[in-house]
C-alpha cells in the first residue's frame, strides 16, 4: 500500500528544538516530492516547502525561511521537519504531503498525505 | 505573493443542491490551480488539479473550471458525504505556494 507515515503527535516547551518524521512506503521515495503543510488549531492550510528526496533538492515558502528545516533520508524512506527553537506560535497540525507525477519538474499539487502530526508548543 | 480570494467562507446547502465555490488569484496563474475537500479531524484530500482535472476515484459530481485569475469547484449534486471545507490552491511557478481561506459548506 502506497502511504506516508508519521511519527506521533508531542508536546514541546518553548525554545525547545524538534524534529518531525513523515515516512514513504509502497513507492520510490526518491522520485516524487514531499512537502509539509501547517495548519493551526481551527485555521486554514499554508504550505511551508518541499523537498526532492532524489537530490535533497529543498524550497521554502518565504514565511517559512528560516524558521523550519526540511531535509530527507533516502536510505530509510523518510522525511523531516525540524525547528531549533519551538514557540507557542508553531503549535498546530502539520502535514506531509506527496506530488503525485514522478520526476516532476512542477510539483504544486498533492494527491497522498499523511495523517498529520499535532505538535503542542506549551509553558 | 499572490493572494488568493476565495468564496463564499461559509455556504448553507440541501441534498442535491448545485453547489459553486470561487477562487481568485491576485496575477495569472494560468491554469495551475487545486482543489481540496477536508473533513474534521482528517488530511485534505485532493479533488482537482491543474483547474479541471479530476483526481483519480474522485466522483463525477465534482467538477473545476477556469483560468487566469478566476476559478470555480462546482459540485453538481450535493451528497451526504460532501459536507466539508473546501480549499482551492495555487501552484504556479517562481511563486510560493498558497491556499486559499477555505469554504464550509454545511447542512442547511
């Protein structure tokens, strides 16, 4: 079964640093995009950046730049999203989410997601 | 950036209603627009890309239309399983990202 996997939901003080993980299975992982969505308690969807396992080739959406890093495994399949730094701003659900046409050159558009990761950022 | 506009925010509806949603973008996007359906508690799921082509085992009901700056998701006839908030999203190239602000469509 083609699916991405992620790891489970945590709670975080502020200034604390994290690294989530999103992990494909029943596909060729270096072939298709991942990108991570947020989405803040009762808010709209933001797309944070995406990443080319193939070549770690990486792009962030300009909010995001700086504040998050995305990276990749490919020897395991897996995806990232870590922060240095956590606030109480980063709490909400994050996604990853995969382009579906392999090799694409325009990957703007996501057909397979995970089930999301909840990440609480408290005092 | 390019913003996106979409609309309504909330729209009361019956079974087997015609139901339209439209986005706008602030520049050209071509045709380099999705549309998502998302239930409380779940991932979106995608519906439409690239304006007007339905995802696969995606119902026939939904359909999307347009280009440039003016989108539509229409759904022919709203079921049940429908009731959802609904997001458009573009994707051109040399710009981030973005999603438009979502559209509740619920039980009237």
């Amino acid at each position: 079964e083609v699916q991405l996997e992620q790891s489970g939901a945590d709670v975080k003080k502020p200034g604390e640093s994290l690294k989530i993980a999103c992990k494909g299975s029943g596909y060729s992982f270096t072939s298709y995009w991942i990108a991570w969505v947020r989405q803040m308690p009762g808010k709209g969807l933001e797309w944070m950046g995406i990443i080319y396992p193939g070549d770690s080739d990486t792009r962030y959406s300009p909010s995001f730049q700086g504040q998050v890093t995305i990276s990749a495994d490919k020897s395991i399949s897996t995806a990232y999203l870590q922060w240095s730094s956590l606030k109480a701003s980063d709490t909400a659900m994050y996604y990853c989410a995969r382009h579906p046409v392999q090799f694409s050159n325009h990957p703007g558009y996501f057909d397979l997601w995970g089930r999301g990761t909840l990440v609480t950022v408290s005092s | 950036d390019i913003q996106m506009t979409q609309s309504p925010s909330t729209l009361s509806a019956s079974v087997g209603d015609r139901v339209t949603i439209t986005c706008r973008t602030s520049q050209s996007i071509s045709s380099w627009l999705a549309w998502y359906q998302q239930k409380p508690g779940k991932a979106p799921k995608l519906l439409i890309y690239r304006a007007s082509s339905l995802d696969s085992g995606v119902p026939s009901r939904f359909s999307g239309s347009g280009s440039e700056t003016q989108f539509t998701l229409t759904i022919s006839s709203l079921q049940p399983d429908d009731f959802a908030t609904y997001y458009c999203q573009q994707y051109n190239t040399y710009s981030p990202w973005t999603f438009g602000q979502g559209t509740k469509v619920e039980i009237k």
